[in-house]
C-alpha cells in the first residue's frame, strides 16, 4: 500500500420586532466566528470516539416526517410534474426548454419534482415515503415555504408546502405589491438532532444545499430560472416566512431560517427590491396555523446546536455581483431519460456490489458536473466562488489506475492544495481529462482499505467505483463572517445532489456519507490547520438492490 495511506493500513437589518435570535450579537464578529470553530472541532469524529449523540434510537420519540400546519386553509396541487417531458440532458443546453407559465400547474410540478414524494418504501408493516430532495437519514430537517402575489388561481401571501398531500398551507393572507414568486427553506435542527446529537447542524446544512440543488434542477425542467437573495438577513426571512411567530410554535419544534430564492420564469428579476416591501406586508397580514408537534418529548438536549445556530446567524448584507463563470458545454451524456424520472428515481444506495467499474469518462462527466457554469444547473444560482474540492478514491474506474486522486474546482485551489498537502505526492495530470477538471493523481494504491476507514469503517466507501471527500477553504469562508460556514455545507449539498442525478444517468448510483473521520483525512492529506477541512463524503457505484423491500407509487394515497 502507497505511504500516503499509512497509517490506515453589513450589520443586522432593523426590524420592527425582535430579533429572532434574540439579542443582536456584538459588532466584533471575533466571538461568533470562534463560537463556530468551536462547534466545527467539538462535532469532528475521530478513529478513538465519535461526535457527541444519543448512543441508541429512541424510537418512541421518532419525529413525525412531515410538518403540518392545522387551522391553516388549504390550497390542493396538481400533480403536473407527471406531465413535465424535458429530457435530462436538455437541462444543461442554454435556451433547450421554453419556460412554462408561472401558475399553479407549474408550481405544482415545480414542488412535486423538488420537494414532493418519490415512493413509498414498506418492509413488513413498516412503511415509509422518499422524497425528491436528498436527506441525511432520510429525516427531512429542511422545510418549504412560498410567498407569492399574482399567480393565477393562488391567492396572495404566504403558504408551507405540505408534501404528504401536495398542497399549499396558508400561513398568511396578505396585499403584497406586484407579481412573482419567493421561495425560502428552513430547518427543523432536532429531526436531525434526535439521531445525530451535535453533528446535527451539519447534516441540516447539507440538506440545505440538497434541497436548493433539487430546486434548481426542477425549475430548469420548466425553463425557469432560480436567483438565490444572498443579501437577506436570517431575521427578515423569518419576518416574511412567520418563523419568529413564537405563538404559531406554541408546544411544537421551531424552525431556523436558512435562504431565500426568487423564482424567475423569465430573464428579467425584479427581486432585488420588491420583497423588502412584503415583510411589511405581512406583519400587517392576518395570520393562520399552528404548528404540529414532532415528537411527544425529547430525550436529549444539545446546546451545542443552539450555540452555532445563533453564531452562525446571517445578518444583511450587500447583494453579490452575479458571478459570469466560464461556460463551457458539459460533456456529453448518452442519458436520454427525461429529467423527471431521473429526479423521481434518485435513492441513497444502501450496499454497492463490490464488482462493477465505470468508465473514465463517466467519471469525467459527474466532476464536470460539479463545476459552477453560467448556465447550467445547478451552480448557476451560487453568487459565490467555488470553495469546495475533491478528494477522489478511484477504486473501479476502466481508464484510470486505482489511487488518490483530487479535482480543484478553481484554478487558484492548485496552488493552494499543493502547499497544503504532504510533499511527495505525485502531481501528476490526468492527461485524458478535460482541463478544466484539474484532475491530478496524487497516488497509485489500492485506496479501498483507506477509503473505508475513513468512511467510518462503511464498506459503501470501498465496494462502490469511487468515493471522495470534499475539502472546503474553512478559513477563507469564515474570514467573510461566521455565517459562511453554512454555505459550506449548502455548496457541499449542491455537488452532492448533482453527483446523485448523473449517477442516476449514468446507469449507477450515488450515496452521501455523512459520518467520517475528520481529522483522520487531513492527515493522511498532510493537512495541518484549518485553512481546509473536509466537511462531506460521497460514493458511487453499482448498487445492490434489496428485494424484500416493496416500492408504491409516491401519492397513491390522494388518488384513491
């Protein structure tokens, strides 16, 4: 085995209420930014003891899996993301798919093939849904909600997405100015806390970025465009979303806001301005709904979260520039499904059969995928610089020698791994991959073993074609605020969802690993600080398939 795996053998917005995150936080961000470093350290596992959970399942307080919101009138989809046929690899070709109208039939599919049901999976008397958007342990902390004026047949205000009955809660009716549509997400942290412990933020960040990809890959289904208002602060999403509504959440789980998107049909956006009006809107609105509680009680409490939660709190600031990125067209792909299916037919794989390889240029196409263009989904709603790299065990790929491998997905980060990692590695150019891919093999091994360890022992990282663990710019982030930590993980949750769909086209599948070894990577790296860390896993493969499970259409249960 190689050396290299030897050891494995802008202040806050004014507000007409309170904060709320309770009181503003100092103007130094100093303690913030340390208050998230802490957090980060404290939730690591390590090869002698795992981050801080419940040890057990306490199935008795199992979260519900879906929000709802009683009292609340309801508005009933349609269930047109049947209906929607643009094929996948349309999705990635400038001015393919002439845009839909925005109205409820649109919306319907736009939700549907986002956030909507998928299946049903039952196993004896068990039985439980799958959704479009990808989640740690399929426990769903991330919840929609929509503030819309002047859609046909949809009245003015603010709704929640049920995706259990596809249908829109009304949380507010309100007279909002103009036309158009937002989108903001938000996070439930205790259904992911309640099997994780404090490693839970990080796994409702990722989904965050889970979420925003599958929103982006449905609306270019429908020639829509998605602009994520980077410059809201927390504290006016949830002014506008009826988050800061403590009485609303009265005995029931709160909800953390977390971004903010305009849904744009069309070229021209006029988000930049219109929706600070709207939460003036809808504090004058009348207000509806309570929220239903997710578990009976709960059985371990994790300040840690509350902590990181409030330092990691965004405030206003400026709007970003729209980046320009390169953009050159994806590599091909011979995928000719449409990209409702292939949404609808994304699952986490549970097992890989340890045999099958995929090419080198299947390969080069899932990291291609994973680079910001201008137009295509679904960096081309991300305002920032790409932070995030990977790091490539190639275990079973017809074209490329098992090994270390990393993709940079900026010229600039070439520079900085190099001097980051251990000297002695190789360096060398993947000379049959695109450029822009940067792919550089580090080592020639038998990476399975390493891969594996690091994976929290999963034989998932080692039986697959390869997996990888994605390195983010930690301290380059947290320069820009403590908030920029979240949109680590989100970036980590947008490469994650793009792996997974060109997994699906590519006739294999794709599963995140959460649970690793932090620090263990970095030192097989040679990483020594905290100008990187690894933040996410991922593996692809030939999935092993379990037959005792039984699959029902996702919302059989409306049409009987």
């Amino acid at each position: 085995m190689s050396a290299v795996f030897a050891r494995l053998g802008a202040g806050r917005a004014e507000a007409a209420s309170p904060s709320f995150f309770g009181e503003p936080m100092n103007e130094d961000m100093s303690a913030a930014a340390q208050a998230v470093r802490d957090y980060h350290r404290r939730s690591k596992h390590h090869l002698d003891r795992y981050a801080a959970g419940p040890g057990f399942m306490d199935w008795d307080t199992q979260p519900e899996p879906f929000r709802s919101w009683e009292g609340a009138e309801q508005t009933p989809l349609p269930l047109s993301g049947d209906g929607v046929a643009t094929p996948y690899a349309d999705l990635f070709r400038p001015a393919a798919v002439a845009a839909a109208p925005l109205d409820l039939d649109g919306l319907g599919a736009l939700l549907q093939l986002s956030f909507g049901l998928s299946a049903w999976k039952q196993s004896g008397t068990d039985r439980w849904a799958l959704r479009c958007n990808p989640s740690s342990g399929n426990l769903h902390p991330t919840e929609v909600y929509l503030a819309a004026a002047g859609v046909p047949r949809l009245a003015d205000g603010v709704y929640h997405y049920n995706s259990y009955g596809h249908v829109l809660e009304r949380r507010c009716a309100a007279s909002l100015s103009g036309s158009g549509v937002l989108l903001g997400l938000s996070s439930v942290h205790w259904r992911e806390a309640w099997k994780y412990g404090e490693r839970a933020f990080r796994y409702c960040q990722h989904d965050v970025g889970h979420a925003l990809a599958a929103l982006r890959y449905a609306a270019a289904a429908l020639g829509w465009r998605v602009r994520l208002l980077d410059h809201w602060s927390d504290d006016e999403i949830a002014a506008l979303l009826g988050l800061d509504r403590d009485e609303d959440f009265a005995g029931a789980e709160k909800e953390f806001p977390d971004l903010l998107c305009g849904i744009e049909p069309g070229e021209a956006s006029g988000f930049e301005t219109a929706p600070a009006a709207w939460v003036e809107a809808v504090r004058a609105g009348r207000w509806q709904g309570r929220a239903n509680r997710l578990s009976s009680r709960h059985s371990h409490h994790w300040p840690a979260i509350d902590v990181v939660a409030l330092a990691a709190a965004k405030p206003r600031t400026p709007l970003q520039p729209r980046r320009t990125p390169a953009n050159q067209p994806l590599l091909p792909i011979s995928c000719e499904e449409r990209a409702a299916d292939i949404i609808r037919q994304r699952r986490s794989a549970q097992s890989f059969d340890g045999v099958t390889s995929i090419t080198a240029k299947s390969l080069f196409r899932l990291l291609d995928a994973a680079l910001p263009r201008a137009k295509a989904p679904p960096f081309d709603c991300w305002p920032w610089t790409p932070r995030l790299h990977l790091v490539l065990f190639v275990h079973r790929v017809v074209g490329l020698a098992p090994g270390l491998y990393v993709s940079c997905r900026t010229a600039g980060a070439v520079s900085l791994l190099r001097h980051a990692f251990k000297p002695g590695l190789e360096w060398a150019p993947v000379e049959e991959a695109p450029a822009r891919l940067r792919l550089y093999r580090l080592a020639r091994a038998d990476a399975r073993k390493a891969a594996r360890t690091l994976s929290c022992h999963q034989d998932i990282a080692a039986d697959s074609a390869f997996s990888l663990g994605m390195l983010a710019e930690f301290d380059a982030a947290l320069d820009e605020g403590p908030w920029a930590y979240r949109r680590l993980f989100w970036e980590s949750g947008l490469i994650g969802q793009a792996l997974y769909l060109e997994a699906e086209a590519a006739g294999v599948r794709g599963t995140g690993i959460g649970c690793f070894f932090d620090d263990a990577l970095h030192e097989t790296l040679g990483i020594a600080g905290t100008a990187l860390q690894s933040l996410y896993h991922f593996t692809v493969g030939a999935p092993l398939i379990d037959e005792r499970l039984r699959t029902r259409p996702p919302y059989e249960h409306l049409q009987r």
